[in-house]
C-alpha cells in the first residue's frame, strides 16, 4: 500500500518554457486544496542536492500565472548524475518531510526522475515544459504554442520587410530534432518552403521551388528552417547555397534565437498548465508513481515516463501536405 | 454521380472571426493547387443575392494569413431569408459557373447553406467561423484562440491596475449563450470566480466564493462573467448587488467588447484555418455535400451540417473543477 | 543650509500607471548610486499614516523595469487630508529616519505632498505618473505613452470588425478632463472623428462629418471619443441620437475601460521612468525640493510643484487639423 | 514665383520602416484635402525611372495606417545614380503630371532627391524614414519608436530565459553606425551594460562591469550591442572573449535581426507620419523645396535637406549617465 503523501517537491529542469510558472501554480494550489504541503525547489536537480529550497503556499503563487521562465529557476546538475548527488538529493528531501515530487522539464528531466525512483522508491510524475514538443505521450508540451506565436509574429515582422522590398528570407527557429515549430509556425506564418529534420527534401527540390515560387508570380518569400534540419548545411550556408544557384535572389537571414522560450504564455498553455498540475498532484495522491501528465485528443492523460523518454513524437504527415498546397 | 466541380465559390457570413482569412486563402490557394476555379462572394448571402463577386486566384490572397476580420465582408441578409431571394442568389451562381459553395460563419451561415442546397441541389461545405466555439462537431472554431489570448491580454492588464489598488473586478466577456470564452479565458486569467450560462452557482455562491477569497489573503480579485450568464443581473446590476452585500469591496467593471472579434489570428487558428480549407474543398471535389468540416481530437473529420446545426458545444465539466482548485 | 539627505522615501498615490515601477527601480537605483539608504513606502499616504515601510537596494527592483502597475501599490487616503494623519505620517519617516520624498503620481498626490512640506519643512520632489497626461509642465506623463499604443491596438482589433460589416463604432478612451489620449490615438487609429472635452464640436458636426464619410465612400467608420467630452450625452445617448438621426447607421459602442491604465509600459515610458528618477533623486540631494520632474521640449526639466498642479496641459491644436485633414 | 503644384508624387526608398504607409497615406489625404491629385511611385527611384505609377485618392489608402512595410514598396536603384537613369524619371514624371515630390526615406534617398532638384528644378520634399534614427534635423525619424518597442519586447522575452538560468545574454541590435536603438532599448530593456559606437567603453571595462554585476548579487544579464559597434569584434568574438576571460560565465548570442524593421507602427510613429505627411505637402504648396521635415522640441520644422544629409544626430550623453545609475 503507497505511503500517504504529505508533502510534494515541485521543481523545473532543462530548458524553461512558458507555462512553467503557471504548472507551478498550479501544483501549488491543488496542494493546498488537498491540505498537504508543498516544496519549491530551486535549480532543478542541482538545488535538490542544495536544499535550495522554499515552503510554498496559494499566496506564493499570486500573479505569476501570466509570466515566463520560471520562478522555481532551472538549472544543469552533473553531481545529480552521480549516486552520490542522488544521495544528498534525498537526504534533503526526507529531511524537508517531502514525499513526492513533481518535474516540469523536458525528457533528460524525466530520466533524471526515474533514476532516482528507482533508487530510492520516490514517487516521481513529470509534466512536459518545453517548446520543442518533442515528447512522446502528449499533443503538446508546455510553452509550444506560445512559441508557435512569437515565431509567427515575428515572421510577420520580417514579411512586412520582405514584401516592401521583393527580398527572400531564410529563418531558422527553435526545436531541437523536432521540426513541429517550423512546420506549424511555418503554415501560420505563410511560409513558402519550411525545412523539417523529419523531411529530407533536399537542395534541389528548394531549387525548384523557389524557381516556381518566382514563376507564379510572388514577389517575397519565406522559408522557414529547422534549427534541427539534416538538410547538411547551416542556414548560412544554405545562402549561399541558393544565391550561387540563383543569382536572383537576395537572400537574408534571421536566426530568431532564445526570444523564442520566453514571454508571456498564451491562454492555451495557462489552461494546459492549469490542468496538467492537478492531474500530476491527484495522480500522486492516487497513489500512482513514474508517469507523465499529458494531453492526448483534448483529455489529460497518464503516460509512462518510460514510454514518453523512449517514444518519439511524430509529426503530423497532413500538415506537410497543407503546407504544399498553401505554398499554391 | 456527382457532377464534376469546376468551380467553387466562397463567402464569410454572420460576425467576423480571426482566421477567416486565413480560411479564405486556404480555399482559394487549395482549389487552384486542383486546377479549378475559385469565386470570391462579398458580403454573405447578401452579396450572392447582388452578384457581388470576385474572380480569385492564388495571388488574390497574398498577405492575409495574418489579417483579422474578412476581406470577403460579411453582412445579414434579410433577403436570402426568402425563395425570391435564394433564386436570385442560384441564378447568380449559375451564371458565373460556380459549382459548388463554401461557407464560413457559424450556425445560422450553416442553416442559410442548408435549405439552398434542399431547393437547388447545390454542393454545401461549411467551415464553423466564429470566436464563441459554440457550434457542435469541432472541439475549435476558427478565431476561438485568438478570442481566448485576446481576453487573457486584457485581463493581464486589468490585473495590473486590481492589484495596485487591491479592488475587484468584473469582467464581461463575449460567448453569446456559450461559457467557453468565460471559463478558458477566466482559468487562463487566474479569475477567481467564473460565472457562465452553463453553471447556475446563484448570487450566493459569488459572495461566500469572494467573502473567502479575501479572508485566504487576497488582495485583489477578478471575477470573469460570460454575456450570456443566466445569473439573472446584467454586469453593472451584479456590481450594485456585490457593493451592497459586500461593502468592502469596491467593484469596478469592464466590459471587454468587440475587440475580442478582431486582431491578428493565432498561429492555432492560422493553421486550422489552413487545414479546414484543404478539406472542405478537397471534399467537395470528393463529391461529398452538406457537411461541416472541423477539429475533433486533433483530426480533421466531417460532420453533416444537420448535426452541427441542432448539436450542443458542450463544456468541459473538468475545466470547472481546474477552475474551483486554482482559486485556492 | 539644507540638510543632507541621507534615506530617500518613495510612494506611488493616486491611480496606477505603466513606467511607476520603472521610476521606482530608478529611484531605489539612483539612491543606491548615491550611497543613500532609500524606504519604499506601500499604499501612497495611507501606508505612510501606518508605517507600512520596505527598505529597498538595488536588488529590490530586479526585473520590474517591465511591469504594469506598482509594486508598492497606491491607495486614496482620506486621513492624509487631517493634520492628524499628516501629524502621524511625519512621525512614521522620522522614525524610518527618512529625510525627503518621491511622490510618483499625478496633481491630487503633488497636492498632498505640497501640504506636507508646508507643515513639516519635508523635501518634496514629484514625478507625474498617469495616463490622462492632464499635468502642465511635462509634455508626457508616465504611462502616456504606453496607453496610447494600447488603445489604437483595441481599435486595430475593433476596425478589422468594423470594416468586416461595414459598421460605425462608438469607441470611448480615458483622459478624465483631457482629450490627449482620444486625439493622439485617434488620430493613430485613423479615426473619421474624435471628440474631446477642449474642442466642443456639437452634435451638428458629428452629424455632418458622418454623412460626408459615408458620401466619400468610406463603408465603416470609427469615432473616438474621451470621456470627459463635453457634448453633453453619454457615450450610449450619443448612439441613440445619431441612430435617430441617421437611419442609415448601425451604430456599436466600446468602452475601453481600466485595461488602459495596465500593461507592460512602452519602451518611451521605461526610459522616461528612469531619467525622471535620476532627476528626482539628484534634484534632492542638491537641496531643492517642491518641484516636479517632466519633460520639456526632450529636455528633463523642473517645475515648481505649485505651477504643475495649477497649470493647465493644452492641447495641440496643430493636431486637431492634422485629424481633419487625416479623415478626408 | 514658384509654379502652382497640381499633382504630388509620392515615394518610399531605402530600408523600410513602419510609419512609412502612415505617411503615404497622410501625403496622399493632404494632397485630397487641398483638392490637388497624388501619383504613387512604386519601387522608389527605380520605380519613377520605368514608370511604375498608381494614380492614388484619399481611399486609395485605407486601413494602411496600422500596417508595417510600404504599399509602394522600396528598391535600390543603381540606374538613377546616372544623368540618364534621372532624365528618364523625370520624363516619366512630366509625361504623368507631376509638379513635385515627396521622398520618405534616409540620407541615401533624400541625395538622390537633392540631385535630381538640381538637375531638374523639380520641388522635393524629405520625410526621414528609418528606424536608426540618424538622421540630423529630427529627434525622431519614422519606425525608431515602434522598432525600440519591437527590441524592448524581444529583450523581455530573453530576460525570461536569462533569468531562469542565471546566464548573461549578448543581443545585437540594429542601428547602422549609430547607438540610438541600443542606448535606449537598453536602457527601457534594464540592460546591464549597452555598448554604442559613439562610445568606445573598450573591452576591459565590458569584463569590469559584468564581474560587478555578479558581484553585486546580480545572477542574470542583458548586454545590449549596437551592430555598428566600433569593439572591434563581432557580438560572437565578443562572447569567445568575454567566455575566456570570465569562466564563470555562459554567454548565449542572439541577434534580433531584421525583425526590427517590421511591425505595426506604434501611436507615436502614426501620429509622427500624419503630421510630417501634412507639412511635406503644404511646404511643397507653399512653394517651398529641398527640406525635410522633422520633428524638433516636439514641434513639426523644415531642415534644409542637405542639412539633413551632412549633419549628423548626437547621442544624448544624459542617457549614458542614466544608463550607468540603471545597472547599479
């Protein structure tokens, strides 16, 4: 029978994301409608090695549903990967009377989680923060589809400059290996070629397309890249690339960088945020352990962590498709 | 055997939405990328009574993804309302070889497509445009998001000025009969009480909800109050019902109003917007009639207009619950 | 010989304005630079009667440089009207060891500060914090600005509707007795017609002006009116009469409402905060007291707080033809 | 005695920048309002040399005033630095009416347009476009305001995931060869350190400050780089520098690109272009030539274009001061 839980740690890792503050909130809430306590740690990992930690109560959380980053702070831990950090990691938390413990990150987060259940039979359940969407078990990760508007906003930006002046540009954004922010910021931001790691279309077929783009009459495009794409060559490159082979065009870069994981979160990853911090706490005081709280077809839903380090999160084939017909 | 489509016609009707250009240029673009024709229709059904029409290619919709409102207008139609006025409109659609309609507005758009295609045989698709995401069959219509980012925008801000002077605030905010503005919106607020047309809490429950908002330390609250609510008082009346129960508290109200139809679509609804328009044309060519296209569990399905029609949107019931716990 | 200033107490009264966290973080900052203690004051005068007192350094004001609202609040103060109250304020700032103020509000505030140092000799510097930008002697207040970008943002949003169903709307924008926001962002907005307090048009006018827009060809129509107008009638009763008079009209009406005085301030307003803070800060140390910080032809200037709360802001009237001549 | 103008020609050259369609449309209206006719030239000087012209009326430019870019577009013209190149455009003006013209532009257009008066007597008028800002005879020229707001936005969304790592972040920032975007964004944007090139802080004061900043509890921050900065290393050199002599930090690199130029005009920049708009063309019809119009103490003035072209626009060394006091 699962030891009652009294008390839950919540801590961000890995890259932050908007909506991670709002996931906090949340944990911390339904905490306190639950009457059981809850920890902040800061730093991740490495302030649970620390015991950078903070008692957190619903008045700790006022305003900060609307913020990006994170208040929890979020940090890299290499003691955390030794058995040792692990083991002051744990010291810490039993001495702080904490039970279980809730992760907002990314998959080397989760890893990081299930190790330590392993080792010391902690209840652990993730909440996936990241702007990628890379992770298997949920339609989206907290913070992709405010990312999905700072991309398309600021390609909106860059049209008005590209259309003013008949130019083509290349822009590279975030996603690690996962093309799903090119794909959708791409279609919503009109894109005219989007180059996805999933997708190896090659340099001829960019060729060729940018020659039928001029041919059909448009005078500025926009390609959107894939920081991630295996297309072989650096947005740079690929430049220099397609002004050798295509003289007549001038083509400029913009490598939309790290704005792209800040700012205030969309409605959408409050709500989400909102929803999967309840379902994380509920979850645990179920009993239930070494799961991710996702969103699957619209409903919040359990994965095993397991399955959502190992699993690969596909990119949806229709919107390849949309995306070829748009560029009509 | 279906006739062969060779030409397509397009027109928003009923209150404009964000993506609806979007959607425009999805069928527009879609039907050139199948080699058939697109007629652009200008003011609803009015301007099919008028012959108000656009030939439209691909190029016709450069620059519009991003564009809030319709650059087809919309209007009511009193006329179509009638035999005389929908024969006019069928002459008219005869006469510039369209083939088939697509419409994008909301109920009552869909009910005008409906009793067309029951006299004349016309091919009718229906695209649900509308920020109140209260037509039956898609989990989203096209501007509900862009709606929701709006309202938490501007309820950031009133939240800005509630906590300076530690006051509470009402917020009305659009939905017609539907709470799904209200309670997505008002969890993405952090709103400490929602009321909507679907959940009758009664006067009651609104003060004890505040009485213990301010006895939990709070010193500022927003209270999010769909149109529609049936509580019985209008915004204004709730604030002299509130003042008088509650004389500590003074309330002041906002309504956020029709801004909340209008901006720059989110890139969610620049994208479903984009694959509504795919399938809504593609299905026509398919032979298909009399269908909504929309978004159920992430997919793009049909569902016959009757259905979408008579069907109710309904809340998420957990959404309530997410709600009660954030308000801790 | 003017005592040496050794702690520096700052407040924000009256409402609540974008760029009042900035002047705090310069004014904290500036005194840090200094080498001078500086006490945060909660809740304008009120806080000040009950000792409600923060010590702040440099690392108080992290990252508020972008926040709405105030992080020491504001309040209204009936007691600091009574010699009792003020009698009690002044002992609070002894106590504190406090030896002069920043008072960051607008000319109800600069009044009560005037007062206090009548009575108790205290070192007075005022910076103007509202939106209205109703204060003689700054050609910008703070948050003036950052109100105007949000209210052509609302009309941008209102106009894709407006131009969508071709519709005359009814926007109604702050400013108290000033028509400076109604005209400058009317005229951003590219409004047909802006009404405000110092120029009394009549009704005839308003009437006229509409009929010639809707004769030049125009199909929708956005009229902005500050809230202090004198016409006469509401912004409700303006709708009934000129549906009265004008049959042809569909008239809708939008009140922006408190969301106008939140929001993270413009980049203008930021730097404005912080060179106002220096100004403030300084002035004190080199003895002066009564006066206001604004900004006068670019330049960071002086005021004798007496002339700014007497004098009165005029209007440009080299903008009000601007405005004709725009709605041609 | 000048001959009476009876058509305006109107053109946009040069990097774009928002507020130019503002004041299209604003040259357009006047022109409208003073009954004579308006001919927009599209491409700039290259666009008047092939004859690429629209007859405009003051509807011509509706719903512009908020749109980034230029309608009319914008081009380098290699041709109209030759006397045969300028005999064409002029021809091709004659041959369409035009009595005089209006460049919105920089330095570059505004010489083309100084040439082709001397050559030809041909009325020019100059209204400074560009959001660098450095253009003598103007304290602000069209597009810097909105473009601070764009940077201030983006550097928010940085400080999010600065913040929440504890890392220092390089942003390079537009400006050509002067400071004006970097000093104020940075300031506006709470930068720790702003490097200009009208300041040549060197490299050691660069490490000095960042190990003050940590050693002052700091635990993030911002350093804002002007592209032109005359450090002698790219913002990349910068961060290998800056990582080799200060191990304990990790700088991240972004650059914000061409997103700077694009965007929605801020209220300050419509009003800006409206007024500038309406004096270009009422100086033309005044008989005047060969000014630009500005704006200086807040009040709209003439500068004799080669003023304009040879002066240059100083930093205001109060903001280097006010920026030190900031990152105490």
């Amino acid at each position: 029978m699962p030891k009652t839980i009294k008390k839950v740690g919540v801590l961000t890792s890995g890259g932050d994301s908007p909506g991670m503050n709002a996931a906090i909130r949340s944990v911390v809430r339904t905490c306190a409608y639950h009457n059981i306590e809850c920890l902040g740690i800061y730093r991740g990992y490495q302030g649970m090695i620390e015991g950078d930690f903070k008692e957190m109560g619903p008045r700790s959380v006022n305003n900060i549903v609307n913020k990006g980053g994170t208040i929890l702070k979020s940090a890299r831990s290499v003691e955390f990967r030794t058995p040792e950090g692990r083991k002051k990691a744990y010291d810490n938390l039993v001495k702080a009377g904490v039970d279980a413990l809730v992760v907002i990150g990314g998959d080397g987060s989760f890893t990081g989680g299930l190790i330590f259940n392993s080792e010391y039979g902690f209840p652990v359940m993730g909440i996936p923060g990241t702007i990628d969407n890379d992770i298997f078990g949920t339609s989206h990760t907290l913070g992709y589809d405010t990312a999905l508007n700072t991309v398309v906003d600021c390609i909106d930006k860059i049209r008005d400059t590209a259309s003013s002046h008949n130019r083509l540009f290349f822009v590279e954004v975030m996603g690690r290996d996962a093309g799903h922010i090119a794909l959708n910021a791409g279609i919503g931001a009109g894109a005219e070629e989007i180059l996805i790691p999933e997708e190896d279309l090659g340099l001829e077929r960019l060729l060729d397309s940018l020659q039928k783009s001029k041919a059909s009459g448009k005078s500025s495009s926009i390609v959107v890249i894939a920081e991630g794409d295996k297309i072989g060559k650096n947005v740079f490159e690929l430049k220099d690339y397609v002004e050798a082979n295509l003289p007549e065009y001038d083509v400029r870069v913009s490598v939309l960088g790290h704005m792209q994981r800040g700012g205030s979160p969309s409605c959408f990853d409050r709500v989400l945020a909102s929803r999967l911090g309840v379902k994380a706490v509920e979850s645990l005081l179920d009993g239930k352990s070494n799961y991710m709280v996702g969103l699957q077809q619209d409903k919040v839903t359990l994965t095993p962590l397991e399955q959502a380090i190992k699993g690969k999160s596909e990119i949806d084939m229709e919107l390849l498709r949309v995306s070829d017909i748009m560029s009509t």
